[in-house]
C-alpha cells in the first residue's frame, strides 16, 4: 500500500511518521519550496504528547517545549478566577508542552527525513480521480510549471484550514466562519510569567483576551502572546491570511491602562519585532469527511477557534488512529471509512464546543459582578458556578487521565 500525503505541516508529518512505524509505504507532498520554522507558540497536550513519545520524539519535544504546569485565568487586575494543573501535574503520564510551532514542524520533519527520505517540496497538489483500485493523483512543479500524473492506493488531504482537496470533496460550498475575534499573534523578550511554565490568561469579558506563555527552554525570556478583540459581528468569510501583518498602534489601545501584576502587556506588545494580525475562523462540521480511497485529516477536516489547544493535538490523534485503521485492515477503502467513524463525532464536536467560548462568558460574568476587581473569587462566583468553568475549560482541553494513562497503545509495527 502507498499513500499520499498532501502537506507537510504537523498533521502531515505526523502521518508519515506513523505510517512509516506501521510498515506502510508513503510521500509527503508539499507547495512550499522551502519549509521554515515559521508561525509562533502552541500547546501540545498530554494525548498528543504521548503519540509522539510513542514515535520516539521525547527527547526532542523536552528539548524544545517548555513542560507546562497550569493554565491560569485572571481578570485584568490579576485576581486568579481559576488555576487548572495540565501535564503531569494533572496527574498524566506524559508532559504538555508549549512550543514553537515551527520548533515542533522541524522536528517532526528531521525524523521524516531519517527515516523515510526528504518531503517532496515545491510540488502543488491539483486534483485526482479514483475507481475501487487507487487513486491518480494530478500535481503540478512549482518552479517549472510542469505537471505529471501519480498513482496510490490513498490521498490524504492534510493541507490546512484553506484545504484544496477538503474543497474538491466539499465542492458544494464551505465556507470558512468569523464570529467577530480579530487576533494578533507575536513572540516578544519578556519577563518570567508566573512559574515561566503556566499558560496565562486573562480578560475582561467577551470582547478583550490577552494569553502569554512562554515556548522555550533555552530562552526563557521568549513569551509567546495572543490578544483577541471581538471587533464585529462575524459571518462568512472567502479566506484568511496567516502571515498578515499587524501594527501596534491597532491592538495596543484595547490594553491601555492594564496594571496586571503577572504580566506587563504594553511592554509585551511594543517588544514584538514583528506582530501577526488574523480573524479567529472555523468551518461547520462536515457530514462526511473522505469518500472511498480519499479522505481528510487536522485541519483540513476539523479547523476550528485556537481557544483550547486543540489544533496540532487533535492532528497528531487523527494521523495515529489513520495509521493503525490503514495497517489493520486489507481494505484501504474500508479503513478510511473506521478512521473517520472514529474521530470525526469527536472533533466535531470540539468545533462546537469552541465556538461556545465558555471560559470568555465566565470570565465576562465575573467583570460584571467585580468590575474594580476582587480580592477573592468566592466572592464573586459560587461553588457551582467556578465548578461549570473548570467543567467547560476542561471539555476543550483535557482526556480522562485514567484512561489515558491506562489505554492500550496505538501503535502497529507490522
């Protein structure tokens, strides 16, 4: 069996890298000419760690992630509403890292590399055609301009939010949502947050955000920063461009006058060499993802609002469950089918839940009642009410630990 992979981002290489330890053959397929360690911090949660430890890439993750401890929601002020243990302080097995997204795309690269051979780079996919025994696959050289025709047993579209075989699927009309978030994005020389290892947060209500973390174990000065504004209303948008670039002078004014003791924004914000600026987008859930020989994965299949570290972790989840489907059955047609009946329900309703913002509306309930800020959060939220934020933060974040540690793994060596 062959298998195609279109992209060669975190979902990609991780597909590769799984296959690759089932015994099955495969190419990645990538646009870019040059891939480069490009875009700024996320977070890889314990169940995506453990994939990749299973992939043997521990060492390289505890290299290159800062092992997170907490996630941390104040109010503008820095009274803590709430302080949620992830990791191995949580009680897994496996660490949660913060880390450079372009750090964790070289390294799944370099071990594709070594063990597989070189990513295909320069090469644009632009269709296929499939009957009950492969699927031909259209490419095109970037540099050239020449195109050339390649059969496989199976594509796998793990192209990204802005998918072209997501849209050759899907041809009917998908359109990417806005539901009003605009965010800037930047990694600045800033001072230790907290323990230099919590996921910070903190807000105001539904319409301003700031989160900083720090991505670097040998730099521990590199914070990585997200603001999120809701600056309209939303609706259907054509496409959206993640490496547009932000001013200062359009994001620092929703922060003017923050006074928080964890983190200075204003400093944060103005030593940012360069800021990124975006809408927070998502698409509805599919139906169905793939049909026969082709099918989607990460976010070609689920994009869906960064508020809950989901987007790489839920990627290297899909590749590993495709690899184990693929490897365990003697009908690629039928795995796809197991693969997406699997993971589908689930990451479909993380888009759903996402869009929810649950934390925003407690974060925006407790600015109404303390709006000077608070001394203690007992006095402004009830048991209860503090027990359906931790609920609500934690159905976007977190796996049971038990049945994490204790599941069976995934991996198939044949």
């Amino acid at each position: 069996m062959r298998i195609m992979i279109i992209g060669a981002g975190i979902g990609g290489l991780t597909t590769a890298l799984s296959l690759h330890t089932a015994g099955l053959d495969c190419v990645v397929v990538e646009s870019a000419a040059v891939l480069r360690p490009l875009g700024v911090g996320i977070n890889l949660q314990s169940h995506a760690t453990r994939e990749l430890t299973e992939l043997g890439l521990a060492e390289r993750l505890a290299e290159k992630g800062v092992e997170t401890t907490f996630m941390t929601f104040t109010d503008r002020f820095g009274g803590e509403i709430l302080s949620i243990p992830r990791g191995r302080s949580a009680g897994y097995r496996w660490p949660q890292y913060s880390i450079h997204r372009g750090e964790l795309q070289m390294i799944l690269r370099a071990a594709v590399e070594e063990r597989i051979g070189p990513v295909r780079l320069g090469t644009r996919f632009e269709g296929f055609e499939q009957d009950g025994d492969g699927v031909e696959v259209a490419l095109r050289d970037v540099a050239t301009g020449g195109a050339t025709r390649e059969r496989v047993d199976v594509l796998v579209g793990a192209d990204g939010v802005q998918s072209s075989v997501r849209a050759l699927l899907h041809p009917e009309g998908d359109p990417l949502r806005w539901g009003g978030i605009r965010m800037w994005r930047g990694i600045a020389d800033g001072d230790r947050v907290r323990d230099g290892a919590t996921v910070f947060v903190a807000g105001t209500n539904l319409s301003v955000k700031f989160v900083a973390y720090h991505i670097s174990p040998a730099d521990p000065r590199m914070v990585n920063w997200v603001a999120e504004v809701k600056v309209g209303d939303g609706g259907e948008v054509g496409e959206a461009d993640w490496s547009r670039t932000g001013r200062l002078e359009d994001v620092a004014p929703y922060f003017a006058g923050w006074k928080h003791p964890d983190v200075d924004v204003t400093a944060l914000l103005r030593a940012t060499g360069r800021i990124l600026e975006y809408p927070m987008v998502d698409r509805d859930p599919l139906e169905w993802w793939g049909r026969g020989r082709v099918t989607l994965l990460g976010d070609a299949a689920h994009p869906m609002y960064p508020i809950g570290s989901n987007g790489g972790s839920q990627a290297v989840l899909d590749a590993r469950v495709l690899a184990r489907c693929l490897a365990t059955s003697g009908d690629p047609a039928e795995a796809l089918a197991v693969y997406e009946a699997e993971r589908r329900p689930p990451t479909s309703a993380l888009v759903l839940a996402h869009r929810a913002l649950p934390v925003e509306e407690t974060i925006s309930l407790v600015m109404e009642r303390a709006p000077y800020g608070f001394a203690d959060i007992a006095d402004v939220l009830t048991p209860e009410e503090l027990r359906a934020m931790t609920a609500a933060q934690r159905g976007i974040t977190d796996m049971d630990v038990k049945a994490l540690n204790e599941r069976e793994s995934w991996s198939v060596v044949r």
